[in-house]
C-alpha cells in the first residue's frame, strides 16, 4: 500500500501494533506494519533489555516505544518520583483496608497467598515509572535506539518528552480519547494522533471509534490519524480508513497470537469471549480501563470493595496479585481461573483463534483489500 | 446504488431514516432512502392520521414503520395491556416519591408546574401501548398502509407481529445490541436485522457499532445486516458497508434538520454538544436510552433521586414533565433548559448544522462517495 504513513514511517502497511511483548513488535515489525513496544512498568534495565534484543530482530525495519505519562496520579507516587518519599511513601498510601480486602478476595477464591510483603516492593518501584521522572528514564533508554516512534499512552506528553524526541528525529504519537485531547496534543508537539474508542482495551474513554475518528480526524487536519479501540480484521481496517484515519493501531488483537505474553487461562478466556464479556474498570491500575470481566471486577465493584484506589496504587494492589492468580489458574485453581483476566478491547468477540502475529498481519491485509474491493463494486 | 437491499426495497440508496416525525419520514422516502416512523406511544388513531399523511405525501414510493415491544415491562402495566387493571392499576404502581421528587425537581429549577393530574392519564395511555396488545393494535394500523417495513425496536418481535407482516408480505427488521440477540431474532422471522452499536440514542447496549456490525454479520449471513449507532456522514456509512453491512439505520442525525420535531431548545443544546454531551440513562423511559447529559439525567441519577422506574411506569413519570418542561424552556426559563434534553447519539458532536432533511441524504451520499473513491486509491 502506497499512502503518506507507510511512505514517513517507511513501512508497507498502516498498521501499528502495540505490544507488552517483544516478539509481536518484532514479528509486525518485520511482516510489514509497525511494532510498539509498550513499557509501562518496565525498569530501565528491563527495556534496555527488550529494545536490544527487538534491536536484533528487526534488522533495522521501524519499531517504536510507548510510555504512560499519566496527567494526574496519586501524590505519593509523585514525591517518591522526585525522590522525596522512596517507596516506603508510596506504600504507605494504601490503606491497610485494601490490603485486607484483598487477603480476604484470595481466602474466599481458594487461592494460595504469594508473598506479598516482597512482591510490594518491587511493585512499587514499577509505580514510579508512570511518574514524570521515571517515564523520563524509559524515554531516555529508548530514545537510545534506533526507534521510529514514540508514544504516549494518557494525558498529554510532557514537553521534556516532546523536545528530547524531536532532537532525535523521532516522530511523537499520542493516544487520545476526545477531540479536545487531541487538540491539545497536536499543540504540545504530537506529530501522529491515535485516536481511540471507548471499546479499545487498556486505558480508555466513552466516545465509540465510528463517532471518534471523524471527529479527531476533522479537529487536527491535517496531522494524521490512527484509529484504534475494536480493530482486530482487515474489515474493520478499512472502515477506520473510510472515516478519514491514515492507518490503524491496534492492541488486543496480538493477545491471542502464537508469540503472545498473555497467559494460558487468559488466552482460553479471550477465545472463549463474546464481545460482551469486557468492562471498563479501575480495579487494575487506578483508571478506568477496559479489561475482561471476571470475578476480579466484579469484586472490586462489588458491595464488600473499599473501592479501587488511584494510579499507581492500585497498580501495587493488583499487579503482584494477578501474577499469582494467573500462575495458580495454570495448576487449574477453579477460584484463580474465576479471577484471572487482563486488558482487551470488545474485539475480544472476534479473535477466536490462535495464529503467529504475522499471519494477522497477512490476514487483515487481504480482508482489508476485499472490503475495499467490495465497496468499489457498490 | 445497486445493491441487494436496494433492489429488495425499491430504494436508491441503502440509507433508513428512523424518525418520530413524519415530515422527516416522507422526505427521506422522496430523496431514494427509506423512511421508518417510529410509531411508540402514538395512540392508534394518531398513527393512523401520521400514516394517511404520509402516505398522501410520498407518491407510492417505500416507508416503514417501527414499533416498541419491550420484551419485559412492569406487570402493573402488562395487566392493563390484558384489560385487567386499567390505567388506574398503572398509575397506582408509580410511588409517591417520584412523584414527590419530581415536584421537588420542578421547584428547585423554577419551572411552573403542569396539571400532572391530567398528563399522567394520558401518558400512562400511552404506556400501554409498549403492551403486546397495545403494539398489536399498531401493527395492525400500519399493515393497513401500503407500508413496505414493519421494524422491532427492543426485543424479540412477537410471533403475531412476524405473522401478520408475512401474511401482508411486509418484511419484519429487528434492532439488536448483541450477536446473540441476532440470532434469536433471525430465529423468530426477521428478514433484515439492525445492528445497533451502543454509540447510538435511544435504547441501546454496549458494544459498539465498529465490534457489533462484523459480529453481527457474521453470525446472521446471509441475511441482511444494516449498521445503527453513531452514524450521520457518508464516511461512517462507507465505514459501516466497509464491516459487511448492507447499509445504514440513522435516528439522530434527522433531529437537526429542519423538519425535526426537535424542540428548539433541545435542538440547540444539539447543535452545540460535543461527543462527550450524551449519558446512557433510565431516565426517561425506564431502560437504558443515550440521550443528552443534562441536569434531568443528572438527577435522576443523583444521590437524592428515588432512582428511575421500569419501563413504562418511568415514562408515565417523564413525558409529562418533559413536555412542560421544553415548552417553558422556549420561553427562556433557565432552569427549563438546564433540565430540557432528548434521545440522541454521540454523533451529536458531528450535527452542528440545520439542513432539510433531503440534504442530509444527498451530502450523505456524495460523502459516501467520496470515501468510496479515497479507500480505492490505496
């Protein structure tokens, strides 16, 4: 495909993959589209770590990095951020109450208790990534390799970001949710818009993809604009690409593949889901974000919940916890399989088997071109 | 256009307009699409004036007609429905204290009471007829008239409905929110199924149209799927026949044109309201329904709220003082148009001038078109 993002990005196709996992980023990277590694919660060493091995897996096709600077998180965080609190600061934060909820969700599902004491701690430390500070240690770790994008997942990026990447060459990309971010974020300095649906996994906001992009699309003209929250055929590709986007970006749909990170239980899960089987919740990082549901969210919204606390508390809370419940999901604990979930979009009702990332590359190219076929004919 | 539906409708292009408003039914008719009149709570004898208008208006070219037949209602008003209790039975089952509420509302926002005394037995007349026996009497109306689509506007169409459309060759469409509820649907004899993705006004689910409408296809091949919620331009049409549908249902975008019903109040607040302005509340009819956020949904849902009724005792409760309230809203009472809203989709914040309604379809389809065109050059 010949259109203006393949030709600035210098790729084949306009389609971007957000990914916890290297092996997507580098199986997109190297099918055509354009892999994004997504680092919240990374520790610098981590993502040194994964960009060099990425770095050995592209041979030099275009990558990129996504960092979460969140506008506002819990003020704990941001003291210990600025090193005036440490993560004893920041564990202090959260009531003992959550702590015992928690213990307690664990006794009743029958799932064995992980050491929390140790698990905190580091935890914590993944907290203060999502800080400015720490999310500034991630930009400078990618910024040091031949990355082609950098994108920042909520809020505005921080004008430390915006200037560091524009000193290497190194177009910006910012998710947004309304027409007014979006706005806002081409006056910071974004060169690319995603603009994304309520029904996108992860962090997300309210406004559908179909009113969304047109709307974005119309507000930043003529900064291009990926659409992203649903996407998971070629289909849908193309009708991103009919409202005005210049491409796509998509993210649950790797979460099935052969190469991905999501756990066995998980995975069954996301095969076995309809696309009513999401919720927008804030029992995993603090804001809300579309996720599977499963007894973990049902609880956290439920009666007997002390209610989620703010990013990145809730992140301390949820993280060690889901580690061990997805572990013990795999021995087959019925209470750890009840609970097990992780972030997807409503697409999860359309990805319904299991194949290598490049194949869903190949595939949504092929459906993408016999919509537009198909709508040629009309 | 050619395609399948507009053969099988006589239509030149696959656009349907639902609309309250007859003036809006019978120009899109005249302008190649297919106008749909949404017929719930017009008493018998009213859809009979609307229909005889409509047709003296439209020269024999196709329209429809749509009917509510929620699948569960409150009991006090399925036994008036039956003849067994009568309006005096409804009205018994609205408690003093939303009664008390609303009063207390008017009185806050210094709107001059109506003679709720007298709306309510109206409009409690108007809520049997979201009965089964109530919507067999306007089904049996409609199939008086040279209509040429009978639609199901929540829940499975009753098997009356479906069988006295076939016998009058009238094909039977059903509106859905779900992939499960299609198949249910095309079960019970719907030649043509409406998937409406939650972006949409009025009632409506929660998956969204970009994830629904494949969903949806899919699972009901080959009958014909036409894509609902959030669509009011030609690229989100191209985008909704991009997913596999056979063409657009659109309700909101017709409430700006000039031969809206609209109040223009409310119209305004329309034309001004971003994506962001529309609130999935119980508000007005009972069930869910995407309407404008406004201080009537705000408190309704607020704390001191007694919490909305079912339907349609919520709607004996709501239309009265709806009326009331926009028509003292005209007048420039400020607290009539903090409350004052309607039903309409996020698609609001693309609505943002008046046009006649024939013009909405003509810009519809050159957009189309358009996009067509753009999508074929990559």
């Amino acid at each position: 495909m010949r259109t203006e993002v393949c030709e600035r990005f210098g790729i084949e196709f306009p389609l971007f993959a957000f990914s916890h996992c290297r092996d997507v980023v580098a199986a997109v990277t190297n099918a055509g589209g354009l892999g994004v590694l997504g680092a919240v919660a990374y520790s610098p060493e981590r993502l040194e770590e994964e960009l060099r091995w990425i770095d050995d897996h592209v041979g030099g096709r275009p990558y990129g990095v996504d960092v979460l600077v969140p506008g506002k998180i819990d003020a704990s965080a941001e003291r210990a951020g600025r090193g005036e609190g440490g993560l004893d600061t920041m564990l202090a934060a959260v009531p003992e109450e959550h702590w015992s909820f928690l213990i307690g969700l664990f006794e009743r599902y029958g799932v064995p208790l992980p050491d929390f004491e140790k698990a905190k701690r580091s935890d914590a430390r993944g907290g203060t990534q999502v800080t400015k500070e720490g999310a500034g240690e991630l930009i400078d770790v990618s910024l040091a390799h031949p990355i082609r994008l950098i994108a920042s997942a909520l809020g505005t990026p921080p004008p430390v970001m915006v200037d560091k990447a524009k000193a290497a060459g190194v177009p910006v990309a910012a998710l947004v949710g309304t027409a007014e971010h979006a706005r806002r974020q081409v006056a910071a300095g974004a060169d690319l818009i995603v603009a994304q649906g309520g029904e996108a996994g992860g962090h997300t906001g309210e406004i559908s993809t179909m009113v969304l992009v047109p709307e974005v699309v119309d507000t930043v003209a003529p900064v291009p604009v990926l659409a992203a929250g649903g996407i998971a055929t070629g289909r849908q590709m193309a009708a991103a690409m009919a409202l005005g986007a210049s491409g796509v970006w998509c993210g649950s749909v790797w979460l099935t593949t052969e190469e991905a990170e999501t756990s066995p239980a998980v995975k069954q899960k996301m095969l076995a889901a309809t696309s009513r089987d999401t919720v927008r919740s804030r029992s995993r990082t603090g804001k809300p974000a579309r996720q599977l549901r499963s007894a973990w969210t049902d609880e956290w919204e439920g009666p007997a919940s002390p209610g989620p606390l703010g990013m990145p508390l809730q992140m301390i809370i949820a993280e060690g916890a889901m580690r061990q419940i997805t572990k013990v999901a795999e021995s087959g604990n019925p209470g750890a399989r009840e609970l097990a979930n992780y972030f997807v979009g409503q697409c999860v009702g359309l990805m319904n088997t299991v194949k290598p990332a490049r194949q869903v590359v190949y595939d949504m190219i092929e459906e993408f071109a016999d919509a537009v076929e198909r709508l040629g004919a009309y």
